[in-house]
C-alpha cells in the first residue's frame, strides 16, 4: 500500500520537493547578497514582495495534493478495484491520508524553516518582524505546517464529498480563502492586547499593533499592542485552531469513503 501511494503520488512529491529547493535556493541567495549590501532593506524587499504572495501556497497543496488523492479516484472508478482486494477501506484511506499528510507537513515545516533563517539574515530590518508581519507569522513556526496540512484535508475533503476534481479544486479555493482571510481578522484577538502610552520620540514598540489611543482631540496617544514575545503563544493558538479543522475535514472524508457505494 505504502509503495504504491508513492507511486500514484510521486509527480506531486517530487514537484514540490523541486520548488521547495528552488525557494530555498533564492532565499539562500538573497540572504548572502544582504549580508554585503550597504543596506540590507533594498534586498529584503526585493524578495519580500513575492515571499508575501506565499501564505496561498497551502491552496496549491489543497489543489494538487488535496483534490485529487479521492475524486480523481472516484471518477476513474479504480477506487472499486481498491476495494475488492484485502485492503479495506479503512486502511487504504488511512495510508493514503497518513503517508501524504506526513509528507505535507514535513514540506510546510521545511518551508517555515527556510523563511525563518531568511528573516534571521535581516536582524535590523524592521519589517522583517515575524510575529507584526501578517504573512511571515503564517509561514514561519508551527503555523506553516499546520496551515499546508489544512490545505491537504480541505483538498481531501471536498473530493471526497463532491467526488469530481473540479468542482473540488473550486470549493477548495473558497473554504481555504475564507478561512485564511478569517484567521487573519481573528488573530489579534488571540489575547487581550497590552496598552502602550507613546509619545513622538518614542519607539515604535516590537510585536503587532492592533489599534491605537486616541486624547480628547483625536490625537495618537498610545498604541494597543500584542508584544512580541506572544509569538509561541499565537503560533500554537493558531495552529490548534487548524489542526482542529483539519482533523473535523479528515472525519468527514472518513464518513464519505465509508458511505461510498
């Protein structure tokens, strides 16, 4: 069961064991042309303005790793010749689901790996700040695994249920995107924020602003900050919250294979 999962699968392992390299490489790169440059910021943006195009990657894993591990199945029909062996279903979902899912998240933490030590490079560049940048808190830590394994199940999920490619790819789309776009609202308020009292020759404190203190005169007086040593505490909270989804996504493909004439 398990070489042959690798053999149905091995394109999508291999493509993204390749892009994995290539992002790698171009981070690696750029982290060595920073550490000469006479400022460090013209490089890190040169490179930032696509690395923050990546918290979508997980969609990429839902479509192509996700989507057609069941649909595609199904709509060939080979699930039925599965079956009729002495593989249960049970096993054949769950070594399906078990060797991909593994493979996904050991992908998602080599990612965060690789953007951490990038950010590393940059210790004076001031919006290289993890945890205060929307998209470096999700592709660094635990959240970058957990978000890729989201990803798959959400992928897993809707080809599953709906049992077509297609329409799975665009439902993936959708849940992926709302939920992402949600969790980014909803992060702030992972902890109540601390209020910080500044004034003009005071430093912009380190960690996520949320909100700002107004005076009776609509003047900044103070900024509602989640410090930066919250990092660890957000990462888990917000990888428990993905992990938990993924785990209800990986039921219902469960209830969906059982129930499949």
């Amino acid at each position: 069961m398990y070489w042959m999962t690798y053999r149905q699968h091995r394109t999508q392992l291999l493509v993204s064991a390749a892009l994995l390299a290539v992002i790698g490489a171009v981070l690696l790169i750029n982290g060595l042309l920073a550490s000469g440059a006479a400022d460090p910021r013209e490089s890190f943006k040169d490179i930032y303005v696509y690395l923050s195009w990546l918290p979508v990657a997980p969609i990429a894993v839902g479509v192509f790793w996700g989507t057609p591990l069941l649909a595609a199945e199904f709509e060939r029909g080979t699930h039925r010749l599965a079956w009729t062996q002495s593989v249960s279903r049970a096993r054949w979902l769950a070594v399906k689901l078990g060797t991909l899912g593994l493979a996904v998240a050991v992908a998602g933490g080599v990612f965060g790996l690789m953007v951490q030590a990038w950010i590393d490079g940059y210790p004076t560049v001031r919006a290289a700040d993890r945890f205060g940048d929307i998209a470096l808190f999700s592709m660094t830590g635990v959240a970058a695994p957990a978000w890729w394994l989201f990803g798959f199940a959400v992928g897993t999920a809707a080809g599953a249920l709906l049992r077509r490619t297609l329409p799975a790819i665009a439902v993936t789309i959708v849940i992926f995107v709302l939920v992402m776009v949600g969790l980014f609202r909803l992060r702030e308020d992972y902890a109540e924020p601390v209020e910080v009292r500044i004034d003009h020759q005071s430093e912009v404190p380190h960690g996520m602003i949320v909100g700002t203190l107004l005076d009776a005169e609509d003047n900044t007086v103070g900024l509602r900050v989640q410090p930066a040593d919250r990092y660890w505490r957000f990462q888990w909270t917000e990888a428990g919250i993905l992990l938990a989804a993924a785990a209800l996504l990986t039921g219902a493909t469960a209830v969906a294979v059982r129930r499949r004439p």
